[in-house]
C-alpha cells in the first residue's frame, strides 16, 4: 500500500516509464515518416479516431471501477480480520464459567491467542502465491520486471520477514502436523475450534459463551472465504483482455491522426506530433495500468493490501492484552511504502 500523499516522478517512472521506451520510438517513427514522404494516406481523420479514443477511456473507466472494487472489497476483509481477532482474544481471555477459578484454563487460553497470531501470518503467506494470471506469474518481459519489483520489496522487509519467521507460536509437533495440509491456515482454525471445545468441557466456559466464541471463529472463517475468493477466482478475463486490447488499439492509430492535424498548421509544427502523441498515449496506457494492478490486491507489489502491517497490529494488541513482555514494533512503511 502505498501511503505517501502524493508520488514522486522517480516512483512514477518505476510504474509506467519503462512504456515510453516504446511510445517514443512509434511516435518518432511515423512523424518521421510522414516528414519525408508526405503520404496523405498514412493520416486519419481525428473524428473516427476521437470516438475510439472516448469509447476505449469509458471502457477502461468500467474496468478500473471494478478493479477498485475487488480492491476495496480485500481491505474490509482484513478490517474485519482485525475486528474479529480483537474479539476472539478478549472473550477468550476473560469469559470464564460460574465458578471456575481464574486461572482455569489459562495455557489453553494463551495457546488460542498465540495459534491466531500464527494463523494470521500463514493466511497472509498463503494469500501471497503467485497465481498463472497476477503480473509476477507473466512469462514475457514484465513477469520478469514484476517478480524482480516483488523481490526487491521482500528484500526491503526482510528484518520484519525474519522476525515473523522467528516467532514460536506453534508447538513443533502443530508445526509437523501441518506440513502434509493443503490449506494450513483452515486446519489451525479447526484446532481453534478443537481447543475451544476443550475449554467448555474443562468447565471453564459455559455453553453460551462457548457458541458466541465459536461465532467469531465462524466470522473468521467467512473472511478467509472471501479472501481466498478473490485470490483464486480472477477478474473476469474477457473484461481485462479486451481493455488492454483496446488500449493497444487506439495507441497504435494514435500518431496517424495527430500527424494529419498537426501537418495542418505547417511543415515544422508536424514534430510537435511526438510529444503529444507520447503524452497522450502515455495516458491512456496508465489508466490501463492502474485498474490491471488493483485487480490483484494479494500479490506482492505496491499496491496490495498491507497483510504484514495488519497482522503485526493484530499480534501487538493480542499479546498486550495476555501480557507478553515481547512485543514487536509495528510495520513501517519502506519508501513510501506499506507491506
């Protein structure tokens, strides 16, 4: 997540300016051609061209609207994580049965709290495969961009990445248990629900306290859904191929209809044709960009969800109300970003 106010030419460039290398030379190369040889019949009229133009911004405008939604969507599923985890660590922490003694239970309670903090990370581990159609998984020239982009931002978190990886939430016999698992974060929410269960027949919860945390599990449970929905089923591909098909389009008929308009005004006014033309075209190509990378908000690139920040915030309040001495120092953003 990126949390600067606004960003810099130097970030702008790392998202978008590697396009020029392209726009420049296209739009160079039929201005030039034109200069030299005058062809009428490379030109096109700028009203033909103009719909295509609004007809591909209203498209791409829909496509970016959508993106955002599945963007926006990711970020109240870990909103609620957060919510969820709050609860699920004050009632298991303080709801105790008639009669039972205030200690009752209390390595059970502290195993539940200190499994949800492992659960949260592995979700967010999980969340972070790659899958065939995000940019890291693309086998041209921008996959290869991507995961470099992907990595350099993992380097950056590295000290964070160790320190998670150092922490001993789960016994090593959890650990072992869960290495043949296909999905590691349900099966340490079944345990949870396991030691729940525990906890009502030691008596040390009563029935209904037992159904209202075994509730919040289940809420845990619908947002891990949600999650793994929008990570596994991708946007509509139809919408999203013919946007970046569209685009390429109206980019590619660009500096023929510029050129003609310019050449208009007189000989030395039909260079002004390439800076336009890559500026226009530039724009257009961002807009695309931008609704293509929100679609994917759990991939590991700077405009995803900050699953590390928000698991870091979730493991400093559960352990501060348990009074764990060792608590972390929450996430900071790297570079004006937010991981």
């Amino acid at each position: 997540m990126i949390t600067k106010k606004t960003l810099s030419l130097k970030s702008i460039y790392r998202f978008s300016g590697q396009h020029l290398l392209w726009l420049v030379p296209w739009m160079l190369l039929v201005t030039t051609i034109y200069h030299f040889t005058h062809w009428k019949l490379i030109t096109l009229p700028w009203l033909p061209l103009s719909l295509i133009g609004t007809a591909v911004a209203f498209y791409v405008g829909f496509k970016n609207n959508q993106s955002y939604e599945r963007l926006y969507e990711a970020r109240k599923i870990w909103g609620a994580m957060v919510n969820h985890s709050r609860k699920l660590a004050t009632t298991i922490k303080n709801y105790q049965a008639d009669g039972a003694q205030n200690d009752s239970g209390q390595a059970l309670r502290k195993q539940i709290i200190y499994r949800h903090i492992a659960y949260l990370y592995q979700l967010r581990e999980q969340l972070l495969k790659p899958t065939p159609w995000e940019h890291v998984s693309l086998n041209w020239v921008f996959g290869s961009y991507n995961e470099i982009r992907r990595n350099n931002f993992f380097d950056a978190i590295k000290e964070e990445l160790d320190e998670v990886a150092n922490h001993h939430y789960l016994s090593d016999d959890e650990k072992k248990q869960l290495d043949a698992a296909a999905n590691k974060a349900t099966q340490l929410m079944d345990r949870q629900t396991q030691s729940v269960q525990a906890l009502y027949q030691e008596k040390s919860i009563n029935m209904m306290q037992q159904i209202e945390i075994q509730g919040i599990l289940n809420g845990i449970y619908d947002e891990q859904g949600k999650a793994e929905r929008i990570k596994n089923y991708p946007f509509p591909r139809q919408y999203a191929s013919f946007s970046f098909a569209f685009v390429c389009i109206f980019v590619f008929l660009l500096p023929f209809g510029i050129v003609g308009e310019f050449s208009k005004l007189g000989e030395a006014y039909v260079w002004l044709s390439v800076p336009i033309g890559v500026v226009i075209g530039w724009i257009y190509v961002v807009m695309e960009m931008i609704g293509d990378y929100s679609e994917n908000p759990f991939e590991g690139l700077h405009n995803d969800i900050p699953m590390l920040a928000i698991c870091r915030i979730v493991e400093i309040d559960l352990l501060q109300m348990i009074g764990d001495p060792n608590v972390p120092k929450p996430i900071q953003p790297k570079d004006g970003v937010l991981f």
